[in-house]
C-alpha cells in the first residue's frame, strides 16, 4: 500500500519532470553514448538488454498523467508500469522483430527538430529497403523515458494512453471528452465500446464499417483517422491507403505526418506530393541518407535526373556506407549515358562493399543495362574488372 500510496503522489512531479525532458534543447555527450548502446542492444534483440535502458516508471507517470480516470485505476496503472511483466510486453511488442525479417538499427546522431530540440535518432532499415526513423526522449538519469516514431507521426506515450484510456472502466468520460458535447451521443458512445470490442477480438473489417458509419465531424479528429489508418493496415492494401487520403485530406499539411504520406502520395500517383513530402520529412528529420536517396527517386519520377544525380552524390557524402545510394546513382548515370563515372560508381561498390560483381549480376539489377552495351564497358571487361 505505501508503495501505491507514493506512486499516486508522485504522478504529477514524475510526469512534470519527464514533461521538462521532452523540451530538453540539447543532445548531451551521455545521451550520445547510451543511444549508440541501445541500437547494440536493439541489434542483438534481446529483451532484457533492451529494457535496461528504459526508465518505465517515468514511462508510466507520462502515460497516467494523459489519462482521465479514478485515482484508484491510476494507481493499478501505476503498479502495472512497475512489473517485470509490463517491461518485457512493451519491448516485445515495440522493438523485437519478427523472425523472418531482416533489419539493422543505426544510431544516426542527434537530430534538431522545431518540435522537440536536439535529439538522438535512430534508424531503422529493413532489408527489402523500407526504413523507421525514432527520437530517442531521456530523463535526468539517462534513461529513456518516450519515443516518436516518424511511420507513426506521434509520441509513444500518447499512443498507449489513448488505447489505455479507452479499455478503462471510465471509457465513455473519454469517449465523451474526445467527441465534445455536440457530437457526442448514446449511440455514439455504444458505437466506440463495439469497436473496442471488436478491435481486441481481431474483427478489424468490422471496425473499420463502423469508423465509416460515424459521423464526417468525428471521422475527422486526428485520434479517429489515426485509428483507421491501424485498423486499415490490418484489412487491406486498399482499406490503409483510402485511411491514409484522409489524414492527407485532414493532416496534410502537418509535419509529423509527412513521412507516413509518401507511400500514399507515390500509391496514388502523385509524385509532385510526394516529393513535397519526402521534403518535409527531410525537413522534421534531416538530411538523413535514407531520406536523400528517396528525394533522388523523387526527383527522378519527376523528371529532373540531373537533380537526382546531385542528391545521389549528397548522401553519399553524407553516408557512405549506405549503398543503396550507389545503385540509385547508377541507375540515373546509365539513364544519363555518363558510363565513364558510372565505372567508378561500380568500382566504389565492388571496394567498399567487397563485392565481386558479374555482367550478369549488373543485368539483374536492372540498373544498368545500357551501360553493359556500351564502349566503357567493353574497354573495362577487356581489363578484366567484370
């Protein structure tokens, strides 16, 4: 009981101190240190390593401080935070990867933002060439206390206090908060626990009818269209990116969701949107590689390859261990016939990344199939580096 008791009179200064946290301007040289140990650790996907770096009670006091309920369901909530039990679901379902995949975590330095400062950012890159960007948030004992997803376009804790809030006994006073007195409704609110329902039995296409059976003004607050968007991942191709035109249609103009818009913006054909978003990302998050290498694309499918080419060579020099950047620059120097630097593009991935390349591998790529034609490499198979 003490230790509930004291729990409940530290909720406010615990999320206060961890509010103060989340403004923090600067990226200190132990922050540094410890996010460059977490992707080791995140690398290695082991559960118990990962937690270590979390400071899951401050975690709970932000979570609990976004809560409308009893001060006895924030006290449950508050005692939960503190299990070994939470601690390994929350790393499980957050940073453990599926078996089958195949990815790598990067620690890309510290990352200034208008909405949060300087912050450590980590990236994720999947192997078939997707990437996750995150912001690392620490407390005074530098541990981490939040996270903000850029696929998610939201803080971390926002997200598990807006699905706690609504599985809690007290749902229907946040249901209520959420729609406002003129949109809120019996009918409404009974509309919302279905959809809870369904949501925790995997009845996802059923969700998503009644999302669409609410009212246009509700379909349209930010928590409602994010939903759908989840629920929509778990429908259909078709379903996630009808959800995604309406957090265009709503949202698009906020920063935060312009990276989670590029693939809609690319889906639909609209590579000039597109591009703006890959730009507004690039903006929130950096001139980060992965970034330059999707403006490259970008400004392909527009059209610009000589501009493309300079993006190209920019992350390059920016990373040059990122080599999906050299296959990008070889793809746009064989459109542009510029074989003679096209060589020494491939000559830059045979060193770097010591492999040892065949005309057949070039043709397989796909990227270079003008250039196999060419005189440059007729005079560069004859000196025996193909």
């Amino acid at each position: 009981m003490l230790v509930l008791a004291l729990s409940l009179l530290s909720f406010k200064s615990l999320a206060d101190d961890a509010k103060a946290s989340l403004k923090s301007a600067e990226v200190t040289e132990e922050q540094a240190k410890t996010a460059i140990a977490f992707v080791e650790a995140l690398n290695k996907q082991n559960v118990d390593d990962i937690a270590n770096f979390f400071d899951l009670i401050d975690f709970g006091g932000l979570v609990i401080s976004k809560i409308d309920t009893e001060a006895n369901i924030k006290r449950a909530l508050a005692q939960q935070y503190r299990t070994t039990e939470f601690a390994r679901t929350f790393i499980q379902s957050s940073f453990i990867l599926p078996q089958q995949a195949s990815a790598t975590f990067k620690y890309r330095g510290p990352v200034k933002t208008e909405l949060f400062g300087n912050r450590p950012m980590v990236r994720l890159d999947h192997s078939d060439g997707g990437h996750e960007f995150m912001l690392l948030f620490f407390n005074d004992a530098n541990k981490i206390i939040d996270l903000f997803y850029a696929s998610k376009g939201g803080i971390v804790s926002d997200s598990v206090a807006g699905t706690t809030q609504l599985l809690l006994p007290t749902q229907n006073r946040f249901i209520a908060r959420l729609l406002g007195k003129e949109e809120n409704s019996k009918e409404t609110t009974a509309k919302f626990v279905k959809m809870l329902t369904l949501r925790n039995q995997g009845k996802f296409p059923e969700v998503l009818e009644l999302i669409q059976t609410l009212p246009e003004s509700i379909q349209s607050h930010r928590a409602i269209v994010e939903l759908e968007v989840l629920i929509g991942q778990n429908v259909s191709d078709e379903s996630y990116m009808n959800a995604l035109g309406k957090l265009n249609t709503y949202f698009g103009d906020d920063p935060s969701t312009s990276f989670m818009l590029i693939d809609y913006h690319v889906t639909v054909g609209d590579n000039e949107s597109a591009a703006k978003s890959v730009d507004k990302a690039i903006e929130f998050w950096g001139e980060d590689a992965a970034l330059i290498n999707l403006k490259a694309n970008m400004l392909y499918l527009l059209g610009d390859n000589k501009a493309a080419i300079e993006q190209a060579k920019l992350g390059i020099a920016k990373e040059p261990n990122f080599e999906d950047l050299y296959w990008t620059l070889i793809a746009l120097q064989d459109l542009e016939g510029d074989f003679e630097n096209l060589t020494t593009s491939f000559r830059e991935v045979k060193t770097r990344f010591n492999q040892n390349l065949t005309p057949q591998d070039v043709l397989d790529a796909g990227t270079a199939e003008s250039y196999l034609a060419s005189d440059e490499f007729k005079k560069v198979l004859a000196a025996g580096e193909f």
